[in-house]
C-alpha cells in the first residue's frame, strides 16, 4: 500500500489529522479504524477503466497510522471529507496524573 501525505495538529482541544485523498467516494473507499491508541486510516482510489492517456496520478490502496495523544476520547472520534480531504478530529482531554503515594508499611 501506499502512504498517504497528512498533517496533524493540537487545535482547540482536539487532535486533528488532515489527509489528501482527491477522487475517492469518502462512504466507499474510506476506512477509519481506532486500536490501541492508534488511528489507522485506509483509502482505495481505483484507476479509471476508460482512461487511455498518460497519468501521474496515484492509484490503488493508500494507508496511514498514527498515535493519538495521550488524552484522546476515542468514542468520540468525528471524520469529515471536503474537496479531496479528509478530516479526522479527535476530542483530548487533559491526561489525568498518574502518579499516586503507595503506603510504605512497616515488617513488624
């Protein structure tokens, strides 16, 4: 598979990612999955049968996976597609210490 070129960026309390994917059908050919605190986003962009001439473009399967912040609700994980990008955001919270006092108890 082919790698896909994003951005990402902390803005307004979410994790946005932003991946160029032009000409493929968001409800078809997109696939967003979440596991272990990791994004992984899939994309099939199929060559059109019909076409003779020359093509720079790219075509067949496209992957990208990325680490979410420590923070990240992923339940609710919001995904946008507008003129050829997509957009992944993800609500973040400030991560809950995790530091605790452990009681020292005495042998006796």
């Amino acid at each position: 598979a082919r790698v896909m070129r994003l951005e990402d960026e902390m803005k307004d309390g979410c994790y946005v990612v932003r991946a160029e994917m032009p000409g493929v059908d968001p409800a078809k050919d997109v696939d967003i999955t979440v596991r272990d605190s990791q994004l992984s986003i899939k994309a099939e962009r199929t060559e059109k049968k019909d076409f003779d001439g020359r093509s720079e473009f790219s075509y067949g399967a496209f992957v990208r996976t990325v680490s979410l912040p420590a923070g990240a609700d992923e339940d609710n994980i919001e995904a946008t597609y507008d003129k050829g990008i997509l957009t992944v955001s993800v609500p973040v919270s400030e991560p809950k210490p995790t530091e605790r006092r452990v009681q020292v108890q005495s042998a006796d």
